[in-house]
C-alpha cells in the first residue's frame, strides 16, 4: 500500500438500486472500478421502491414519517411526501445498518445508480482522504458530489470545502463516527427525504421542526471539484419524483408533548 493513499480495503461500497432497474445497475456494474466490492439494495428485501410501497408496509416495518408538509414558498416543502422519497431514505436507511452491522471499515461508500464516475475516480478518492487523515481533520460525513443550495466555507485542507445546506445525496462517504452518528439520529422513526436528513445533521435547518427532530451532530466536507455527478434527469428520469405522494392517513411521528 502506498503511503500517499488509503487502501480500497478500507472503503465498504453500496449502490442504492431498485430492483426494476436492472438498466441501473449493469451501467454501475460496469462502471464501478473492480477494487470496490459493492453491495447492491435490490438484492435486499426492503420497502424502497415508490411504486409499489404502502402505507401499510410502512406501518408493518415499524417506520414513521415526519409531518413533512407545510406552508412554504419552497415547492419541496410545500406538498406531502413521495413514496419514492420515503423509499430512498429507508434504502440509505438500510445501507447504514448493514454497515454497523456486518462491516468494519473506516470508510462507508453510499452511490446512488445515477450516479457518474471518471476513471479516475478510486486514485482521486484514496487521495483526498488521505490528505484528510494527514491533517487530522474531523469528519463524519464527506460528499462526493451534490448541488450546494446555500454558500460553502473554506477549508484547511487542500481539495475540500465545508459544505452549505445542499440536495442530493447521489455520492458521500461516512466514516465510522458518521455511521453512528446517523443511526443514533433514528430515521425510521420519522423519516424525511434522505437529501434534507444529513444536512440537517451538519448545518442549522431552515425548518424550525426539521432542526429540532434532527439537530446538528456532525462534521461535514466535500470533495471540491467533485468527484460525482449525476446522470441527466432528461436520461435517466427519477424514480424518486415519479412516484405518487403519501397521504396523510400513513403512520406519522409526532413530537413528545411535555409532561
């Protein structure tokens, strides 16, 4: 192992793919450099995909939803949840259990089946967090690639910027703290689309009742340039958006009343 480096044996890989998207994953089966041994949801039994989920196989999982929808200018906010929304975060959901579970690694690799790498992408990983672990810097969760919605800050470390409140959740790493962090913060209990749940975790919510269910807890970084893309919508649609809203008589988390 070069010293400049960390190991791929270090980084424990999952693709968040439905089974009917067997498109999906030929094309990250292929792409995916051969180092990294990815575990794949639709090899999983599970409630993930939008289309055929329910709300009682919501109820019969034991999962709640957050009272997600409210008066806002924000069109994401401003309408219910989406089955495919809810079966995304429970698919990411299930990927931080098995790692905590069966896994040892320091590394967490989460890859949705939209996502886009280069060939170069094993070497410009392994790198960056070496240099990450050079530096001592503090870090649970390391995106990939996403779309910034609020404005970034420096960082110390050459290639990384701390990241502002951003969407999409197509490519990030967790580290051991991270995975804790993240399962200690209970999704299933009131799940939230899985592209607001984690920078809630590391930034101050817009949403008072998002930042009070899920305070800030970790330390974040992002690969500046990227190192993932996305595929485009108009190339890959969305199994997320095209799926139908949840109504409002499915399971539903509530906050404890004081006593």
């Amino acid at each position: 192992m070069r010293g400049d480096v960390v190991d791929h044996t270090d980084i424990r890989t999952y693709v968040v793919n439905l089974r009917r998207r067997a498109d999906r994953r030929r094309r990250m089966e292929r792409i995916l450099p051969e180092q990294l041994r990815a575990f794949f949801t639709s090899d999983w039994d599970g409630p993930f995909d939008g289309l055929s989920l329910t709300k009682e196989d919501i109820a019969e999982f034991g999962y709640r939803l957050f009272p997600w929808k409210i008066a806002s200018d924000n069109p994401w906010w401003d309408r219910p949840l989406k089955f495919g929304e809810v079966g995304c975060s429970l698919a990411h959901l299930a990927c931080w259990e098995d790692a905590e579970a069966t896994g040892a690694e320091p590394y967490v690799l989460v890859l949705e089946d939209d996502a886009v790498i280069g060939e170069d992408f094993l070497a410009r990983l392994s790198e960056g967090l070496k240099r990450l672990e050079t530096a001592e810097i503090p870090s649970d969760l390391i995106y990939l690639g996403r779309v910034p919605l609020r404005p970034d800050t420096p960082s110390s470390v050459d290639g990384f910027v701390s990241p502002g409140y951003s969407h999409c959740t197509y490519g990030y790493l967790l580290t051991r703290s991270g995975l804790k962090h993240v399962l200690d913060a209970r999704l299933g209990d009131a799940v939230v689309p899985v592209d607001e749940f984690l920078p809630a975790l590391y930034t101050n919510h817009e949403r008072l009742d998002v930042r009070t269910r899920f305070p800030r807890r970790l330390d974040a970084l992002t690969f500046e340039p990227p190192l993932v893309a996305q595929l485009a919508k108009d190339l890959a649609g969305s199994d997320t958006e095209e799926s139908p809203f949840v109504d409002e008589e499915a399971p539903t988390w509530s906050a404890p009343r004081n006593s």
